[in-house]
C-alpha cells in the first residue's frame, strides 16, 4: 500500500439549527481565523443574536457587517476588548449579557502563538503569551459564569490545542499556556456543572488562515499539515463545526471534555 495518497477535499456542511434561539459571545472573532469561523457557523446555525470582540477595531467592525449579511434576522453586536485587561474583559461581559438578554453560550477563542527557544525567551514574552492564551480564559470563564449561574445552564467552549499534549520545539510558552487551558477546563467544569453550566474544549492540531501563515515559514507549515492524517491542514470551519456540536443540546452530558479534532492527540 503506498504511503502516500490524494489530500482529501472537506465538504462544508450547513447549518441544521445546532443554536436554534440561542445567544453567543466570542472572544478574538474578528479576521480569518477560528473566531469569525465560529461566529459565522453560530449565524449558520440559527443563534438569535450573537456578540463578537478582538482588539483589531476595523477588523471587528468588518467582520460584524459579514455576519449582517449572512443572515438579517440575526442581531449582531460588538465591541472592543483586550482579554489581558480585567475591566474591559467585565465591560465586554456586561455589555453582552444586556445587549443579548443573556449569554447563552461563550467562546473563548483567544490566544497568541510564537516560535521562541526557552534558552532566549524573555519573561515579558512568556508571560504575554500565557496571559493572552490562558489567563483570558479564566477571566472570561469567572466573568460569564457570574451571569449564567443564576440561570443554572449555559454553555462555554474552549480553544485548546494539541500542544496541549505534545512536545515541538520553539513552543514551550504556547503549549504551557494551552495545557493549562485543558486543565482550567476539566477542574472549572466540575464547578459549573453543579449549577447546569456545561464547559468543554477543542483541541486542533494545525487550521490554516492567513493570521497563522504569517507566524510561520511555509516549510514548516507544509510539513505540520503533511503529518495530519488527511494530509492537510484544518479549514477554520472544521474546528468551528466541533465548537457548534459542543455548544449545543447534542454534547448535553459533555463535561470538562478536550475534543482533538486532528489525528495528532499526542
């Protein structure tokens, strides 16, 4: 049998009213990457209203007219926020849970990469980077949490990754960062789970956009996606498609769950 084969091409699936009636807010969803993937499934999938932030102040105004326009019944909202700061992380929350009528669902997409050895990391980059890709979450999970637990229910899903569990060079701040989300997920999840909040995450591998290919050279792109099983990168929308699902009635008894949407769990 050869060992190499045609890279399949993925089939985009609609929208079946996963977020029927639901209300969503997203965390860095402005641009191309997993954010905005996310935020459109959530349109595609019949949320009633739905709230996105990033720091990037053209790039979200842009992004919220996209989604004005994949459907106009959906109320679409956003705002500013700098995850790394405690008051703009509550402005944003409380801005939501008003303009929305309560969050129904959050994403923490959030994060920030880079290729640095630890012989030569500075500690303004190390901490920068676990602050942007893990203390956002926690900041964003205890601000929402305090909104969804008088309800008892809701729901909130996680960005990981699969560096989570795996070792590559030049990423020690990024995977620290992203195994410390896995495991800020399984432990916040027990909590909110006593009041019918579900968290999980998703753990990709390697999702192309452009936001990543300016982060790495395209040799090692190249030879990152070859090693998937499909033997190619991600679309944004594959992962946001396993957000939806754990957003969703259909993952009801998921709890503290990392879901690797890759081949590469380890």
């Amino acid at each position: 049998m050869s060992d190499t084969f045609p890279v399949t091409e993925p089939v985009y699936v609609h929208g079946h009213g996963l977020l029927k009636g639901r209300s969503v807010l997203i965390t860095a969803a402005a641009g191309v990457g997993i954010g905005f993937a996310a935020a459109t499934r959530a349109v595609e999938e019949g949320c009633r209203a739905i709230f996105i932030s990033d720091i990037h102040e053209r790039r979200l105004g842009e992004a919220a007219e996209k989604l004005r326009a994949i459907s106009p019944d959906v109320e679409v909202y956003s705002q500013i926020c700098n995850v790394t700061k405690e008051d703009e992380v509550q402005a944003l929350v409380d801005a939501a849970e008003e303009k929305l009528g309560g969050i129904d669902v959050l994403i923490n997409n959030a994060g920030l990469g880079g290729l640095r050895n630890v012989v030569d990391m500075p500690d303004d980059e190390w901490d920068r980077v676990i602050d942007v890709t893990l203390t956002s979450v926690m900041r964003m999970t205890r601000a929402t949490l305090k909104k969804m637990m008088p309800r008892r229910k809701g729901v909130i899903v996680n960005n990981a990754s699969v560096l989570g569990w795996r070792a590559q060079k030049g990423q020690s701040h990024y995977a620290a960062a992203k195994a410390g989300v896995m495991a800020f997920t399984r432990c916040s999840a027990l909590e909110a789970a006593e009041y019918g909040i579900r968290i999980n995450a998703v753990s990709p591998s390697i999702a192309m956009h452009e936001f990543l290919k300016k982060a790495s050279t395209p040799e090692e792109l190249a030879r990152l996606a070859a090693g998937e099983a499909f033997g190619r990168a991600a679309e944004v929308w594959e992962i946001a498609n396993v957000m939806m699902f754990l957003a969703s009635d259909y993952a009801g008894y998921m709890v503290g769950e990392v879901v690797s949407v890759s081949s590469q769990r380890a």
